[in-house]
C-alpha cells in the first residue's frame, strides 16, 4: 500500500440528535445487521460503502466514529475514509451529519414551494438531477392497460452505496429501479415483475450495467426513462422530478404544484407506486411534520438517500466561511 493519510475531522464525535420516524412497514425488509467483511485493497468496491452507509444510518443516533465504523466494514480508518469519500462523493462525517434530516425538517417549516427551490437551485428544467439529464418517454395508456404486454424488459443487478439496484430497460429507457439487500435479489425481481406480468422479462446485466455505472458513479450523460403507469401516476412522477436534489416537499406540497392541493392521498398512492426509484425521487417526499412516512425499500434507505444529497448539497454550495 502507498502512503496513509492523515486522519481527520471524522474521529471526533458528533453531538447527537434524536428524529422520530413516521411510520409505514416496507415491502423488502429493512437493512440488515451489519457483517464484517475481509478488507479489499483494489477495485470495485460498493458492498463495503453500501455497509458502512447502512451502519452509519442504523446507529446514527448514537454518533459511531470513523473508527468504529471502519472496524464494522473490515478496513482501517485511513483506508475507509478514503474509500467512502471516492465513491460516496462526501466524508464520512458529512455524511452522518445529515442523517437528522435537521435542515429538511427547517425547510419545510419555511414553506418554500418546490418550484422556488428549482429557480433557486438554478435548474433548466425537472429532468435535472446531478449529472445526469433525464429524457422521459410514457408508455401509451393502451399498452399499460394491456400489462406491458408483448413489452421486453431487460434486467440486471448491480451493487451500489443502498446495496442491491435492480435496473430494468426497456428499448426506450430505464422502466424501474428498485433497492434491497444483499440475497434478496429474487424478491426485488418478483416485486418489480408484478407490475408488469404480461411483459417478457430477460437477463441483460451488461446493458443495465453501463447505465448503473451512470447512475450511481455519477458519470455525465442522457439517461432515457421509460415511465410505466396511469396518466395521474406518471403527471405525479414527473412533478418529483422537479425536486431538485438535496430538496424536499410534501405529499400536499406535491398535489399543489400539480393544481390540486386536496388530492395528497392520491398523490401519496402514486408516489408509493413509482417504479424507478432515486432516479424518479420519490424519497425526497416528506409528511407535513417532516417525518419520513415509509418508503417501499425500506425507511432506513430512504434517509440514507436524503442525507447522502443533503450532503453533497452542502459541499456544493459556496462557504459563507473563512473556514470551509
């Protein structure tokens, strides 16, 4: 190995918070207990950040230090914090410093609208997202009314910093993307499938794989989305899309840039039932107290997701100190 790096700020202990979680069991189980693995100097390695991401998420209320949560993933503390910042793109304790969800929780008692946090954010349109731009294409209302029927999907797991990603392609575009843990990729397959039972399904990981590596390695680039849906399911999808990233709104937020401020429960169905998870953000979707009210891969990812983009926000935005 070359040189180590110098330990930093990560060793300090971070003040505690405590949030309560809303309620709203997930269909795949919620992240597991952490598994020390063997440590692994070269190469890929997005099991080892996607343990640590749910160590950190599962404990964080107990502020575990660099030091404890490198031992949990097999690594030294130089090693993890090296490791974590490249792929997950923020330091550690970056990272668990958003887990409380605090600023969230500011910004929606200060009622900014999604729209204002768009032009604020500076955004072309609601097919921004990091790097990425989102060409949408919808699935005519009579194909989705016949079950995606004589539709081919491709289909292909890739690890990432949520654990498992399940990617499905059509030959227009992403259709789904779903999240779940390490030997449950037959579950997350028949979930998604359910959806779509009339559509041929086949094996294609090298297809989906170069778009997972756009995805979650945060390479630049179109990334064509297929949306599968009802004509309300697919106009509440694409006004999530407007959520920029390290933003938050709520389910009567969502139904009042979409013209109808009484129709958050049907707004609530439809988010429940977007098929292409992060990409489609549906996490960034609040309960009007702030609580996270469920999430279909489990709560537990779905506040690792907003304090991974709260995260990079942050690192994004300029220093209003003379101290970064």
């Amino acid at each position: 190995m070359g040189r180590r790096d110098k330990p930093g700020d990560d060793e300090e202990d971070m003040r505690k918070n405590r949030v309560e979680d809303g309620g709203g069991a997930p269909h795949i189980r919620s992240m597991s207990e952490i598994i020390p693995m063997k440590p692994v100097e070269n190469g890929p390695d997005w099991k080892r950040m996607a343990h640590a991401i749910r160590f950190l998420t599962e404990n964080y209320l107990d502020q575990p230090s660099l030091d404890e949560t490198a031992q949990a993933v097999g690594l030294s503390p130089f090693h993890f914090q090296r490791l974590f910042t490249r792929y997950v793109g923020v330091s550690p304790k970056s990272f668990i410093g958003h887990l409380t969800l605090d600023r969230a929780k500011q910004e929606l008692a200060q009622g900014a609208s999604v729209l204002d946090a768009a032009l604020d954010a500076g955004l072309s349109g609601p097919s921004r997202l990091h790097d990425l731009c989102l060409k949408i294409e919808a699935m005519t209302p009579g194909d989705y009314a016949r079950g995606a029927e004589d539709i081919a999907i491709d289909t292909g797991f890739h690890d990432c910093a949520f654990g498992r990603a399940l990617v499905m392609m059509t030959d227009k575009g992403v259709c789904g993307l779903a999240f779940g843990d390490e030997g449950e990729d037959a579950a997350m397959l028949a979930d998604m499938r359910a959806r779509w039972p009339k559509a041929h399904y086949r094996e294609s990981p090298a297809r989906t794989g170069r778009i997972a590596a756009q995805i979650f390695e945060r390479q630049a680039g179109d990334v064509p989305l297929h949306l599968i849906g009802t004509k309300w399911q697919i106009k509440v999808w694409e006004a999530l899309l407007a959520i920029p990233s390290g933003k938050v709104t709520t389910y009567r937020g969502v139904a009042g840039d979409i013209g109808n401020a009484k129709a958050s429960r049907a707004v609530g169905t439809a988010v429940g039932r977007n098929p292409i998870s992060w990409l489609i953000p549906c996490h960034r979707v609040l309960g009007s107290d702030g609580a996270l009210h469920g999430y279909h891969w489990g709560i537990a990812r779905k506040r690792s997701m907003l304090a991974l983009e709260a995260a990079r926000y942050s690192q994004a935005r300029p220093s209003t100190s003379a101290i970064a």
